[in-house]
C-alpha cells in the first residue's frame, strides 16, 4: 500500500495547507482593508471554481494521466501562493491571486479520486474512502487553527509560507511514490471539452444508481450545512453574554465534524457491507429527521448533541455512497463525474447557506433549523420511496469497468 500511503499523506499536507491558508488570507485582507465585507469573500472565493467551473475542470483529471495533474496542480498552486509573500499586494490582487490558484482545486481533486480505486482496490475502497473523510475533517480543524494562530500571533505570510511548503511536499510525494498510469481518456479519443464535460453529466444523472447517489448526497449536504453555517447567529441568540457565546459556537460548530469522524469509523468497521447498503436509506432520512427537535430552541449542549447525532449518521452513510459510486463508475468518466459531484455539493452548500442566511434575518435560528430540517425530512423520504435495489447496484457494478486490484 506504498502508493496510498504517498496519495494519503499528500492528501492530508495539502488539506491542512489549504485550511491554513484560508484563515490566514481572511486575516491578511482584515488587515490590510479592516472590511469584514472583504475578508468574508477571500474566504468564500475559493468555492467559486467548482460552482462555476467545477465539471469542466475536473474533465483534465480524465485526459491526462492522473500523477501529472495532481503534480502540476500543486506545483501552480505553490507558485501562486508564493506570490502572496510579496509585501504590500494591492487587496484586489491578492483576491485575483486565490481565485486563480484555486483553479487548479477541481482537477486535482478529481485525479485523486479517480486513482483511489486503482490503489486500494475494490475490498479496501470503502474503508479508505471513510478513512480519507475523517481525516479531511480533522485537517480542517487543524489547518484553521495553526493558520489563524500563526497569522494573528506572527504574520499572515508566514502562514502563508506553511501554505508554499505544503504543496512543494505534496507534489514531491506524489511524483516520487505514485506510480505513472496512461490517462483515462486516450488522445485519440479526446473531443471537445465542453462535450467531454457534458457527458460527465451523462454519466452521473442518466443512471439510476448513480443519479440517486448524487441526489441523496447533494440533499443530505444541503441540510447538515445549516448549524454549522448559522453557529455565530445561533450562539449570539442562545448566550449574549461574551464567554458562553464563544463556547456556544464552538459546541455547535464542532458537533457535526466530530459527530463525521466517530459515525464514519463506528459504521465502516463495524457493519458488514451488506447491512450498510440496507441502512442507506434510513441513514439519509435520519441525518435531518434528528435535528426537527431544535424548533423547540433547546440548551446549547442539547442542540450540539443533536447536530452529533446527525453528524454521526451523515458520516456513516457517505463513505458507502461514495463507494458504491466509484464502483458504478466507468473508469474513463471517473474525475468528471466527481466534478459533477463536487459542484453540485459546492452548489447545495451554497443556495442552502444563502437561504437560510436570508430567513434567519427576519426569524430565530432554532425555528430556521428545525424547520429547514422538517423539509429536508420530507425530501428524504420521497427519495428513499425510490431508492434502487441491491440488485441494480450490483448491476451498475458489473457495467462499469472493473476495477484493479493494488499491485503494492
């Protein structure tokens, strides 16, 4: 497994840069503008590229061999975070900076989810799958806090000089230890690539298996988002006084990652296979049905605990779609229809934040998430009235095209 050890420690080196990087460029514009306006938006910028661009970015995962995107992703993402070390970069630069350094985001993402089942094989993709979404919530928590600590208490541009040293070590990894595959898409049978990247969508939504996996996943994300995204205006209702507020938010922002991380190990290691693709269904519905309760504006600790339980049954189920979707997936559409699938997330994060955002202004944000969850209830259960059988699933399996096992 000399090959999935090097794809997951570059993995977790860039996920903590990217983190990283993120807190310290809110505090670099902070600082340089005092607007939280702009602040606000050098963070959220670096969604733009998968919700404006995602699908046909990722389309390169599929025309070139997997090694070399991921290598050249994060050798322009390197460079152009060193130009953020120039002192005194005009603020609108330095936003043109990240969003085309993030650019290179969806393709490299792609390529790596792509290769996943050629390294681990058919048996192991589930569990690697899990294990690299736990991690990634981990990263998340860790990148945030050395990059908000080393911007704050030292310089925005040493954090950002951890930034550079990441994706050098990354790359490094990865054109060292991983082994060089022929591209998915060979050049003789390359088209368009804006037709190449409608036949990712193709794939993802003309099939029954798959069109379900991405309806159940952009739904579910649509409503775990919510308390993570509306924790400051919650906590400010809930604790006005400055200390407890601060412990409010935590408690609510923490919940559901923590609550990811321990449903994913419990269900992948502890379930049989089999018993998970039964539970999926249930596991969906539960993820929002187990959050109604906030309508009735519970104690912080209750609140968190029920964002934990929902955040448990989400990190139980997504490791399972995300295999039973590879395993559905021909090999030579494998990076653009998880460009597909990570737009369409970006996307649902996205309209789900923004519509609540604007209900919580003008209602209390207990009654936007527990009604917002009643809806997400509702939704669910339609899409579990038509779940596929086992059968089809199996079906999809044995059109797509198999899938190698590791050679070490």
């Amino acid at each position: 497994m000399r090959e999935y050890r090097a794809i997951y420690s570059s993995m977790v080196i860039s996920w903590v840069g990217d983190y990283l990087s993120r807190a310290a460029v809110t505090v670099l514009v902070y600082q340089q503008t005092r607007s939280v306006l702009l602040s606000a938006i050098s963070f959220a910028i670096g969604y733009l590229p998968w919700i404006l661009l995602g699908p046909v970015l990722s389309a390169l995962g599929d025309r070139y061999p997997h090694r070399r995107v991921m290598v050249v992703c994060d050798v322009f993402r390197m460079s152009l975070t060193a130009v953020l070390l120039i002192p005194g970069l005009p603020t609108p630069l330095v936003l043109l900076v990240i969003l085309v350094a993030s650019l290179a985001t969806p393709p490299a993402q792609a390529a790596r989810s792509a290769v996943m089942p050629l390294v681990v094989g058919r048996e192991r993709l589930t569990l690697a799958i899990a294990t690299n979404t736990t991690t990634g919530q981990a990263a998340q928590v860790v990148g945030y806090l050395i990059g908000a600590t080393v911007a704050v208490g030292l310089d925005p541009r040493a954090a950002l000089a951890l930034d550079v040293c990441s994706f050098a070590l990354s790359a490094l990894l990865i054109a060292l230890r991983v082994q060089a595959r022929p591209a998915a898409v060979a050049p003789s049978q390359r088209r368009h690539l804006l037709r190449e990247t409608a036949e990712g969508f193709q794939v993802v939504f003309g099939n029954e298996v798959l069109r379900s996996i991405a309806i159940v996943v952009f739904t579910v994300i649509a409503f775990v988002v919510v308390p993570e995204s509306l924790a400051a205006s919650w906590a400010a209702e809930a604790a006005p006084d400055g200390t407890s507020q601060g412990l409010a938010q935590g408690l609510i922002m923490a919940a559901g990652p923590l609550g990811y991380v321990v449903g994913g190990l419990i269900f992948t290691r502890l379930v049989p296979a089999e018993r998970r693709w039964r539970l999926l269904p249930m596991l969906a519905v539960a993820t929002p049905l187990v959050l109604i309760p906030t309508l009735l504006n519970p104690p912080t600790v209750v609140a968190a605990a029920l964002i934990l339980v929902s955040g448990m049954t989400q990190g139980a189920q997504m490791p399972a779609l995300n295999g039973s979707f590879v395993l559905a997936l021909p090999a030579s559409h494998r990076a653009r229809a998880f460009g597909v699938m990570n737009s369409g997330i970006q996307t649902s994060q996205f309209l789900a934040v923004g519509i609540t955002g604007l209900l919580a202004d003008h209602v209390k944000v207990p009654t936007v998430v527990g009604g917002w969850s009643v809806a997400g209830t509702i939704a669910l259960l339609v899409v579990a009235a038509s779940w596929p059988s086992r059968d089809k699933f199996l079906a999809a399996e044995r059109t797509a095209a198999p899938v190698a096992e590791p050679t070490g």
